[in-house]
C-alpha cells in the first residue's frame, strides 16, 4: 500500500495475483502509512491534518490538535510493540496546495 499524494489517491499491489488496485479515493492527500498490531490501517493525512485514519472500515481521525493547535502535516507513522504510535509534522503538507491545503502553520 502507497500514496500518490498530488493526486490525493492511495494504492495498494495484491500479492494474490499481482495487480494494481486503488484502496482510498480521495485519501487526504496521505502520507506516511503504516498498521498497527491489530492490523488496522494507520495513515496520517496532511488534508485533514490529521493521524491516522482508520481504515478498511469508515475513515475515524485520532487526533488533529496537540495543545489545543492544529496539527501541520501529519507523517511517517511507526507503532511500537507496546502500542505508541509516533509521528513526524512538518510543514510542507500546509505550504500549498500540491500535497494538501494551503494553511498557516500552528
């Protein structure tokens, strides 16, 4: 699984028998994604400026603020053994409209 970020689209190559398929459409211009240990799909989303979204089932945004300010471009998700999720958030996601909204930073 992958995002094409400009294109707001994530994709996913299915080892069964080898095609290309699109997973989510749009997608929240994602990046950085990632499963936790239950499986669920983690995928931080610098439209929403949020992480992660929970998929295959109805997409639930975790978090979008840190000290009451929004979150920039959430990215690079990784799940620690005991649960953790860390996340990078930067700014780029928020600079224009290519991989997200334009916005000011928090």
């Amino acid at each position: 699984m992958w995002s094409d970020i400009p294109n707001n689209v994530q994709h996913r190559w299915l080892e069964e028998d080898g095609h290309v398929s699109v997973l989510h459409n749009p997608s929240g211009f994602s990046n950085g994604n990632t499963f936790d240990y239950q499986g669920r799909q983690l995928s931080c989303e610098h439209g929403n400026r949020a992480w992660p979204a929970m998929s295959p089932t109805a997409p639930s945004h975790v978090a979008d603020r840190y000290n009451g300010k929004r979150l920039n471009s959430p990215n690079d998700v990784v799940v620690h053994p005991g649960g953790a999720i860390y996340f990078t958030d930067p700014p780029y996601g928020i600079l224009g409209d290519y991989e997200g909204h334009r916005a000011s930073r928090s």
